[in-house]
C-alpha cells in the first residue's frame, strides 16, 4: 500500500501470505522499463514501501509491538538510502561519490582504512542524510497506513479468504479507497513512450 500510493513506485504485481523462507508474506513488483536508471523519486518510493511493514505495525497494533519481521526491509531501505547519499550523490551533502573503491570491498581491514580516510565532519553528514531519507520515507508510510486503515482491513479480509490476490486485484480494491498514482497503476510494459 505505501508503495502503490507514493508516485515513482513499480507496480504490485502479486500479494501473498503464503510464508517464504523467512518471509511470513510476500509482495512482488514489475519493474521498470530501463532498471539501470533509477530515478530519486522511484528510489525515495521503494524506501516508502520497504518502511510499510514497519509501520503496520506501529499503527495497528502499537510503537511497543513491533516486531522484527521488518529486519530484512530495513537492512534494505538503508542500504538503498546510504547509496542515494554515497554512491548516486542524491542528497544535500551533493553530487558527489562518496564512496572509495575499497570502502567496497570484501576486505575488512581495506573498508576500515577507508573509513578513517573520511572526515568525522563527512561521515556524520552522511549519517545524518540518511537519517533524513529515512525518517521522511517512515513519516510517508505511517500516514499512508493511518490515512487507509478501511483499505487495509479490506485487502486483509480479501489475503486471508484467498492467500494470494494479483496486482490488478490489488489495485482494484485500493482504488475503491483512494486514489492512486496514475505511474502506480499501470504495468511499464504498457506504458508508450512520449518522443523528447
């Protein structure tokens, strides 16, 4: 849901409850056209919808209940927003590449050396700019879940009926609800491309 409402994000293309491996749920996209180029509204989007988990919980049943079936969400949406700030120069510290080539390598000792070549000025910048997407994308998906509670009841209600619903199903119910970014809504490969 927090991703089909935040424009930039790929469409649902199936919603499950059927657990895999440690996922006690999945939901599955189309991707884009061109996955090599990845706008910062599309990036910014998938870290909303990563947060979406988290802040079901949160809303419906309480800051105190979360659990940690959000872990691998949030080891994913701040490794993408650390690449938006280091790698993809899409935050306020600039267009830079933040990132030396043996911060990324497997040898331990090569990421620490990199690490301390790094102003504590920069690496608190950095730190505090992903913070900044973070919490902005948490902020999004906790009022995307407070301001669609019927919405969620009613995808529930459908998931526990049948398990697994489609992406247009999905969408079909949502809409029903809210209305949802036209980008959200239709699958890429339909899309036309407009001349430049």
């Amino acid at each position: 849901i927090c991703g089909t409402l935040t424009p930039g994000h790929d469409p649902v293309q199936k919603v499950t409850l059927v657990p895999r491996g440690q996922a006690r749920g999945l939901t599955w996209f189309i991707p884009a056209d061109d996955p090599t180029l990845i706008s910062k509204q599309q990036l910014f989007a998938r870290i909303v919808g990563g947060l979406g988990g988290r802040a079901a919980e949160a809303v419906i049943f309480g800051e105190a209940e979360v659990t940690t079936g959000a872990a691998g969400d949030l080891q994913q949406i701040t490794s993408l927003a650390k690449q938006m700030v280091t790698t993809f120069g899409m935050s306020e510290i600039g267009p830079w590449s933040l990132m030396d080539s043996s911060a990324q390598s497997a040898d331990v000792f090569m990421r620490m050396m990199a690490r301390n070549s790094m102003s504590e000025k920069l690496a608190e910048d950095i730190d505090a700019a992903v913070k900044r997407i973070t919490d902005s994308a948490y902020e999004a998906s906790l009022n995307h879940i407070r301001n669609n509670r019927e919405a969620i009841d009613k995808i529930v209600e459908v998931l526990l009926e049948k398990e697994t619903m489609t992406g247009e199903e999905f969408r079909a119910i949502l809409s029903e609800f809210v209305d949802i970014p036209a980008e959200n809504t239709v699958p890429p490969s339909t899309q036309t491309a407009v001349p430049v």
